[in-house]
C-alpha cells in the first residue's frame, strides 16, 4: 500500500492572510509549522494503517516550506517544482499509488468560502470554471491523479473545498479544519485538526475503497483573469479562444490537453 499526499498552506487551520503564507513574512513560520502538523499528522495515518510508504508532494509557493524530519520515518518527500503541469502532483506518476490525500486545500478563485480562496496562482484569476462549475486546485489535481488512477481518499483545509470533495468525490473522507467568512476564519484547535486528520487518514485506509471519479469526455474550461493583458496573453494558447476582455475558453477531450493548456495559460 502506497499512499500519494498532495499538501498545501492556505486551508491549514488558523492560516488567514496573504502575508502568513509567503515565506519571510508575518506568521509565515507558525503557518509552516502547523502545515508541518497536519501534514505529518496524514502521515501517521496512513502508515499506522498499514501503508508502507506515504510520498508528500510540498505543493505551496516555493514548495520548500515541509521540514523533513518533522514528518515520520517511511515518507518521502517531494520538494521544489519539476517544470509540468499539475506539479501540485509531481510524481504522481511514479506509482503505483493506491490512493491520495490532499492536505491543506482551499476554495477556488472567486469563491466566499475563504479569505485565501484562489485556483494556482494567487492575483492571476478572478474566476475559473470547468463544464460550467467551479474548477479550482482540486478539481485539476484529482483530474491529473485520475489519468494515473490513484483515487481521492482524503480532503482536508476549509469548509468550502471540503463540502465541495463530498459532493463531487462520493466516499471521500474529509476534515474541516476551518470556515472562512469574509476576510475572517473560525479555526479548529491546531492539535485538534491533527487528531482528527490523523484519524481520519487512518479510517480512509483502513477501509481501503477507493474509486477515481469518471473522466468528462469533454472538457470546457473557462478563465476569467483579473488582468485584460493576462488574457490577451493567454488566449495565445493553441485552440484558446478569447470571449470577454478577460476571459478565454478553452475546450478539448483529453484531460491531458487540459491540464497541459492550464499550465501555459495561467
Ligand atoms: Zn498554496
């Protein structure tokens, strides 16, 4: 059994502003050390499971923040970016992998569901949809686990990406740690969000059913960027396809394409 954690900064419990997630600002290093937590927390789980080998993609910002011997023995640890797209997930293709996690997630861009709601790239995109619903890291990092067949089993970060997972992800286990309203969030306890991302880790594994969502046929992927000149540049995208000052379409039937196309355009 080998479990694929994809982790991230902003839906970690207590994390709030902008400046708490970029490294060299205020509160940077409390938010570090409680994604170390939840991070390792999963870990825990997994493994206290019978997973033989947890690999943790750092997917946040410089993607140097996890400490690696604050997480257990039998992880390994992806850090820094590879240059592809998807690199929340880079190694997912290294498997076999027989389930993922996602740690630390948030709402997408444009969403209420939390002050650092954002799809990738903070200050690029006002909006993204995908089929006509909301498309944030989730989606695109589920899609990209998919195309390997490792399937979601483990949701964690704010409220809003957690009900969205159930939703979408039937089985998923999910751990609220926080609710963002407006520029405010109500945070569970930092060792409280641990045991409970730890347990439910272990409970995701233990029951061992997992299933990849079915791939769309086809895929329609709308961007609304919060710059004219982002979309104008975008729209360059073999195949995109520019419909409002800033936004661009773009449609195909390969997942691969649309991971792909993403990369470039945002
Ligand atoms: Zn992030």
């Amino acid at each position: 059994m080998r479990v694929y954690i994809s982790a991230d900064m902003e839906g970690i419990t207590g994390v709030t502003s902008w400046d708490e997630t970029v490294c060299g600002k205020d509160g940077y290093e409390e938010a570090r050390e409680q994604m170390n937590r939840e991070v390792a927390a999963a870990c825990r789980g997994a493994l206290w499971a019978g997973a033989d080998e947890v690999v943790v993609k750092d997917g946040h910002e410089t993607a140097l923040n996890l400490k690696p011997d604050q997480l257990p023995r039998g992880t390994r640890l992806i850090r820094g970016w590879g240059a592809a797209p998807c690199e929340m997930m880079l190694g997912i293709d290294r498997g076999p992998f027989d389930c993922a996690f996602f740690i630390g997630y948030h709402a997408e861009a444009g969403s209420a569901a939390s002050p650092l709601s954002h799809t990738t790239e903070y200050g690029i995109l006002q909006a993204s949809r995908l089929n006509g619903k909301p498309m944030g890291e989730l989606d695109l990092n589920v899609l990209a686990a998919s195309l390997c067949k490792v399937p979601p089993a483990l949701v964690t970060g704010d409220q809003g990406i957690c009900r969205k997972a159930e939703e979408a992800y039937p089985g998923v286990r999910t751990v609220a740690v926080k609710e963002g309203i407006g520029g405010a969030t109500f945070n569970l306890h930092p060792e409280e969000a641990c045991e409970l991302i730890e347990r439910a880790a272990r409970e995701a594994v233990e029951a061992g059913s997992f299933r990849c969502p079915e791939i769309p046929e086809r895929f329609k992927m709308e961007l609304t960027f919060k710059s004219h000149e982002k979309a104008r540049n975008a729209a360059l995208f073999p195949g995109a396809r520019r419909t409002g000052d800033c936004v661009v379409e773009y449609e195909t039937d390969k997942a691969e394409d649309l991971l792909l196309a993403y990369h470039f355009m945002v």
